[in-house]
C-alpha cells in the first residue's frame, strides 16, 4: 500500500510538460473561424479534444454549411513542422443533398515560440442551394493560431 501512495505522489510530482493547447482564429473577413484542441508533445504533435467551427454570412448554401461544427473527425490532415503550422479541415452534410466546408490553413513561426500567421482557404460547396442550383462559396483571408 506504502508503494501506492509513493508511486501516486511521485507521478503528481513530475513536471506536466506532455501537452499543451493548439488555437486559430481569422483576422477579419466574411467567414469567422475558431479552432481550439489539445495538443501532446510527442512524436508528430497528435492533437486531442480538437473542436472548430466556421461561419460565413452568405445566403446562396443552406444553413447546415453556413455554420459548421468540426471534431477530431473533421481534421484529415495536420501537421506541425518546424515554423510550419498546417491543417485541412473537412466536412460533408449529413442529408441526402451532397454539401460540404473546406477550410484549408497554412501558417508559419511569427516571431516567437507561440504564435503562428498566415491564411486559410474557405470553400463550401451546396449541390441543392438556396436557390435551387449548386452553389459554391469561396473565401480567402489572414488567420492567427497558437500552439503552448
């Protein structure tokens, strides 16, 4: 029982440097994006927890991809390179009308250890629209992320 107790305290004791946090959010522009996930520092840097979603004020796609939620699911390609910060985010509707967001996220070193700048890519696609018609919407801007 006594190596119990010493192994737990031991454990508790030891530096907590295995993970960190991992953040975007865009700087301005028709489509707001957040993404907020855990982050290990271990081989690749695998992320955990990863939550994001996007909105964009256009009314030629449906609601669904007007405002879209992410999960680790949604996150097909990552990755974290020496000043490179990258990331495809990727999502279809659930409904028998094909939709889909893509987000697609380049950044690099800004100076410090935490922060990264650069630009995401946004497309969503609606093959039914609003309008009846497929409808595609893009968008291009400045995006701001974290890693800790």
């Amino acid at each position: 029982m006594r190596f119990i107790i010493l192994a737990a305290a031991l454990a508790a004791a030891a530096p907590a440097h295995a993970s960190g946090g991992l953040w975007c959010d865009n700087v301005g522009g028709p489509v707001k994006i957040s993404i907020q996930s855990g982050v290990t520092r271990g081989m690749g840097f695998p992320v955990f927890d990863f939550r994001a979603s996007s909105e964009v004020d256009n009314a030629t796609i449906g609601d669904d991809l007007r405002k879209t939620t992410f999960d680790g699911g949604n996150l097909p390609q990552y990755w974290s390179h020496g000043e490179n910060l990258n990331m495809v985010l990727y999502r279809e509707r659930d409904t028998d009308i094909f939709g889909s967001v893509e987000i697609i996220i380049l950044t690099m070193a800004a100076g410090d250890d935490i922060e990264y700048s650069g630009t995401y890519s946004f497309t969503a696609y609606d093959a039914g629209g609003n309008n009846g018609q497929g409808s595609t919407v893009t968008h291009t801007g400045k995006i701001s992320c974290g890693v800790e």
